[in-house]
C-alpha cells in the first residue's frame, strides 16, 4: 500500500500500474523462452525431399562404378566398360530398352549387373544408387525384359556330335559312355551334358567335366 499525501495520488496510481505492467512483461518474456526450449525444442524438424541434391551423387556413384577404369568396373559388375556399353547398346537396339525421366540405360543395366554379380539385396543397391526400393525392382524387370529379348544372340543351339567325331575328347567320352565304368568307377549317367541327347540317343556338344559316383 502506497503510504503518501493525498497531492501525490495520481503519481503513485501510475507507478503502480508501470510496476505490474513490467512484472506482467518480465513472466510473459520468460513463459516464451520456456516454450521455445522445451516444447518447440523436441519438435523434429522434417527435412525436405529434393531431387536436384541427389541427382550429383547419383551421376558421381554411376561414374566411379562404369567410368574410372576396367579393374573397378569388372569388381563391381564383372565386365570391362567395353562390354558394359556394347551390353547397353545392344539393350537398346534390340531388347528396346529406353532412358527414363530419371534414370539412364547405364544406370538401369548397372544395378542390374550388381544384384546378379554379388547377389545384392534391393536394400542395399537403393542406398548405393541413391534409388528407391520401388525404382530398383522396377527397372531391374525392365532390363531382365530387354535380356530375354537377346535370346538368339546368346543362347545358341549346338550342334549333334556325329559317331564319326574325330575329337579325342568325344571318343574318350564315348568309350567311356559305352562301357559305362571307369577305372572301377561308375558314372553318372547325369553327367554335364549341354544339350543332353536327341529322341535317337545321339549326344550333343559335352562339358569337359564328369560327374562321378563311386
């Protein structure tokens, strides 16, 4: 209570008025900090996609892979970078396969190369491509669509082996095939055969290995 004369009313009203206005301003300054610190503070900020961020490392990681040297290239996809784009051009030529908005044939016929070299899990070449798990399954099948298409380019039928064959190799096998024993040995009659035989028994072009059954 402000204890003064009666000529000095008016100033201590106003005072008094300053003084719970300051205090009002002083716990409210401090309310906001409080709120800023410990609410606003535990808050996870959610970052933002952006596509043009990680085109640079995409185009990066698809050079170190194809596009520095032939030993690199051959580790990760088991072929020199001559093959790889004779692969792609053929891929493309024959087996239709075609650059997307996003994503180019080399990329596409690389993580391809990867997954079937190393038995990659779509985890693992999404982080390395800096894809999505849905990008790499899809074009994975696409490139899987293109390669079957080359069929007749790779997958060549042999030739019947003739019983006049003068390859030492055939005539070894044929002794052997015809006596059915080896040196005390049985052999499979499933041996490696490409081919296998014709509705005459004649053999087609053999494997140089045998399986053996003792």
């Amino acid at each position: 209570m402000c204890l003064i004369s009666n000529d000095n009313a008016e100033i201590c009203v106003v005072l008094e008025a300053i003084r719970r206005r300051t205090v009002a301003v002083f716990v409210f300054g401090f309310a906001i900090l409080w709120w800023n610190k410990n609410v606003l503070g535990r808050r996870r900020i959610p970052s933002r996609f952006s596509l043009l961020d990680k085109i640079p490392r995409q185009i990066r990681n698809l050079h170190d892979l194809v596009g520095v040297s032939d030993n690199d290239c051959k580790d990760a996809i088991r072929m020199d970078r001559v093959a790889f784009d004779q692969l792609c051009g053929l891929l493309q030529t024959i087996g239709g396969l075609k650059n997307s908005k996003y994503v180019c044939v080399q990329e596409k016929v690389a993580m391809f190369l990867i997954i079937l070299a190393h038995h990659t899990k779509n985890r693992t070449v999404k982080f390395q491509f800096k894809r999505s798990g849905h990008t790499v399954s899809k074009y994975f099948h696409d490139v899987l669509q293109c390669v079957c298409k080359l069929h007749s380019l790779f997958l060549i039928e042999p030739d019947p082996v003739s019983e006049d064959n003068t390859d030492p190799r055939w005539q070894e096998f044929k002794m052997r095939h015809q006596s059915g024993t080896f040196g005390g040995i049985h052999l499979l009659r499933a041996c490696l055969l490409i081919g296998g035989t014709d509705h005459n028994g004649v053999l087609h072009a053999v494997d140089d290995h045998e399986i053996f059954l003792a």
